[in-house]
C-alpha cells in the first residue's frame, strides 16, 4: 500500500547519481525558493518522454525564478542516459537507481512490467515540490502515466506562493 507523505514533513534523505556526473540529494537541495523533483517511469514511458522535453526549454527559467529541478527515476544508469540522449535533454539534470524502499518511502505507485520494453519493476510518476529547509510543501502522485499536470502551472503556482508567502496546505489533522 502506498502512503503519501504528509506535508511540512522532512523528505527523505535520498542521495542519486546524476547521468551528467555527481549526485543529488533530496534533502540537501539548496534553491532559493523550491526544489521541484519529477519522477518519471522510465525510458521505457512515451508520456515522460514528452513531460521531460517540454520542460528541458524551460529549465533556465525555473531557475531564473528561484528554482531547481530534477528528473528522477528507478531506471539504470544506461537507461537514464539513453533517455537523455534520445529524447534529446540538454538542460534538465537527470537521476537515476531510485532504490524501490526510497521510491515507497516517497509514497510512490509502484508497477510490475508488463511487457519486455519496461523494466521489472518502477514507479509511477510523481512531483515533489521541497522547500530549502528540506519539508514537503507539495506532492503530486499518479499511478498511471497519463493525466499529468502541467510544469508552465505548477512554476506559475509557485511563484504565487513565494510573492504571497502562501502557507503549505493539506496540513490539518481534522
């Protein structure tokens, strides 16, 4: 069963390597206003494919609003570096090796494979927006491909936040 995580809660401490070299860690993200953390299914995902490139262009713009952004999946590091090459990403930072108890922890869906395109095992999409202390202030968790929001609203939505100094919401216990 999966179970989300509940926000303003610290995210997991995950450490992943990048396909352009060195690692990212949830927890320790430093932006300025939000860490925007997109997990996809994989190189086997056609939906992926075009959610990462429509946000590969935008990239200098999120972060010229204050925020970073990583693509994260349970894919290898050959699969994480074929989809960069393939799907032709320039700018986005590509994770990979997402362990399966990391990607319950995040409160992802995770799939069995169904054909032998997809690997044995990998989770669904996912968006986790981070605050520069290392808490949860927004999650997005499908599990199916399709139906994903769009990158264009979510950054619109977080600027909003950061001119308004909006509180995270989702947080009463009522």
């Amino acid at each position: 069963m999966t179970t989300l995580m509940t926000p303003k809660s610290k995210i997991p401490t995950i450490e992943l390597p990048l396909v352009s070299g060195g690692t990212f860690n949830m927890a320790e993200a430093s932006p300025e206003n939000f860490q925007i953390i997109v997990v996809y299914r994989g190189l086997h995902c056609p939906k992926c494919k075009a959610q990462l490139k429509a946000i590969d262009p935008r990239v200098a713009d999120i972060r010229a609003d204050g925020h970073d952004i990583v693509a994260v999946s349970m894919d290898t590091e050959e699969r994480a570096q074929q989809a960069k090459t393939d799907w032709e990403l320039e700018d986005l930072p590509i994770a990979h090796s997402l362990e399966l108890l990391d990607a319950k922890s995040l409160g992802l869906f995770i799939s069995d494979s169904i054909s032998d395109k997809e690997p044995k095992i990998f989770s669904e999409p996912g968006i986790f927006v981070v605050r520069p202390d290392g808490t949860l202030y927004a999650e997005i968790v499908q599990n199916t491909p399709f139906g994903r929001p769009d990158m264009e609203d979510i950054v619109d939505g977080l600027n909003f936040v950061v001119k308004n100094d909006y509180p995270t919401r989702g947080t009463s216990v009522a």
